[in-house]
C-alpha cells in the first residue's frame, strides 16, 4: 500500500515521532492510523524505560489557576537538561499536567500516573508522559505539586521566579472575595509571595515546628554556650534567646519583611487587615527550588 505525505505529517503531529518512524509504522499497518499510533506509543514506552534511570534536575517549576476548575497549582516538573526544558514539546506538556491537577486532584505523584489523562481519556497520565519523554529523547519526572482550592474566603496567589528556577504559592483566608481584586490587597499577596521566595520559611508560625527540632535547637544552642564561665539560669536565658531567632528566621509570620525590616510579616498582616476592614490569615504556603534535593534522592534511591 502507498502511504501519503499527508498520512505521515498527520501521524507526525498526533505522535511528535519522526517522519521514517511514522512512515514505518504505517507502512507496517496498513496506513491504519490508530495501529500506527500504538505501535510508535509501544515503542515510545520500550526507549523512555532506558532513560528512566538517568537523573532529571533541570525542568521547571510552573504556576496555573483553573477557575473552573476551582484551583490554583504549584509543579515542579524536571527533566535532564536545560535546552529540552526551553522547547514547545516539554513547556506543553508541563501546561497540560498543571491542568490536569488542577481538575482531577491527585493525592500525589504515584497517584497522578495512575489517573486517566484529562486531555485524551484514551491513555493514562504515566502513558502520556512516556509517550513525551520519548518525543523530547530524555527522562522526564513529575517530581512534586500543590493544588489549594480557589474561592470560599480562601485568596491565593502564585510567583515564579527567574522563569521557573523557583515557586511560591501562598494561601491567606480573607472571607469577603469581592475584595479579592482591590490594589491593597493584590499588592500585598504580591509581596507576600516575593517575600517567601526571597527568605524561604520553614514552617507557618512556631506552632507547626515539631517538639523535637525546638529540643535539638536548643541543645545545641547549650553546647555551644558551655564554654562560656556564666551561672546556668544565665545560659539557659542565653539560650532561649537564640530559639527565639530561630523562630524568627525559620517562620513566616515571624520574619521581617523584606521590603521593611521595621515590620514582621504578621505585622504587615494586621495592618493591611486593618486598612482594608477585612480579617487576613496566611493559612499555608509551599515554595518549590528547581531541582532542590534531586541528585540526593537519586543517589538513595541507587544505594
């Protein structure tokens, strides 16, 4: 059988697979579009499981909010170099899982891979990324991501940085969402997210660090105190004092703010709370660095 020019370019862009690749595949199926596509998604499978050894740190981390959807969603999405995060094949295909999260709600990574892809039921999430780590020729992960709901008294706002070396997503309670688009307001969740880019909090507020990082905090704060000739409820206080920075640094709420030291990040809080009449919480937020942590995990993960 003749297969056409046109059949190959139509193969081609359903696939992103090569023109020899696609002709072959047609040719071997009759010119059976659907048979050829599942021969080149067979095959596209087989080649990205030898690359899925190989360490992704490079990628993207991307923002999306779905108002119909209801959500607002965080992902960092990695793969092996940075001259295949810069193409239309991979930034599409980060787009289109940030969507896919934000209406499907996948608990978490595993169980993102299972789902049945929202933009072609015909596949899987896990079907539909091999089919693109074979398209781009290098291994691509899923690694993390936040989905916070949109709405009900909940505001969110997101920030990339440095075109997606870094993330922020943070979410404040403010209960009137009319007001969710006044200038006070939107500057501030602006500078909010910039102000956790910038410092990287830990945690909230001190009440969500763990009993047993403030206990390891503090001893050793004391042994680096016991070379000091000073009475021991002297050290105790000296201490205390350097848990308290502690908290100062490690939690938002706590911090200065970046655009005024003379101001805690709580005290910027309560003062556009009182300008705007409206009662605001931060409530939670995630900030994600492009491939932070991703070579340690690979090295556990081989031993």
């Amino acid at each position: 059988m003749q297969i056409t020019a046109e059949q190959v370019a139509k193969l081609r862009e359903r696939t992103g697979a090569g023109m020899m690749e696609c002709k072959k595949a047609l040719t071997e199926h009759g010119g059976d579009i659907e048979k050829a596509i599942e021969h080149l998604r067979k095959k596209g499978i087989a080649s990205a499981s030898k690359k899925a050894g190989r360490t992704a740190k490079e990628g993207t981390v991307f923002s999306f909010a779905d108002a119909a959807a209801g959500a607002a969603v965080l992902v960092e999405v990695n793969c092996e170099t940075d001259f295949v995060a810069a193409t239309d094949n991979f930034k599409n295909f980060v787009k289109d899982v940030a969507a896919h999260i934000a209406k499907s709600n996948p608990e978490n990574p595993t169980a993102l891979l299972s789902q049945k892809y929202v933009g072609d039921t015909s596949k899987t999430m896990d079907e539909f990324l091999k089919e693109t780590i074979a398209k781009v020729g290098e291994n691509i992960t899923i690694r993390r991501f936040i989905r916070y709901p949109l709405g009900g008294g909940k505001q969110v706002k997101s920030y990339i940085h440095m075109g997606g070396k870094m993330g922020v997503i943070v979410e404040v309670n403010m209960a009137n969402d009319a007001k969710a688009s006044d200038e006070m307001f939107s500057t501030y969740m602006t500078d909010l997210a910039m102000h956790i880019a910038a410092t990287g909090p830990q945690f909230l507020k001190q009440e969500e660090i763990p009993a047993e990082l403030v206990a390891k905090e503090k001893e050793i704060a004391m042994a680096q105190l016991m070379t000091q000739n000073k009475p021991a409820d002297v050290l105790e206080k000296i201490a205390i004092g350097k848990i308290n920075k502690y908290f100062e640094e490690n939690c938002l709420i706590k911090q200065k703010f970046i655009k005024d030291d003379k101001k805690t990040v709580e005290a910027l809080t309560n003062e556009t709370s009182k300008a705007m009449g409206e009662t605001l919480a931060i409530t939670r937020f995630a900030r994600f660095v492009l491939g932070e942590g991703v070579e340690v995990v690979a090295e556990e993960t081989q031993h």
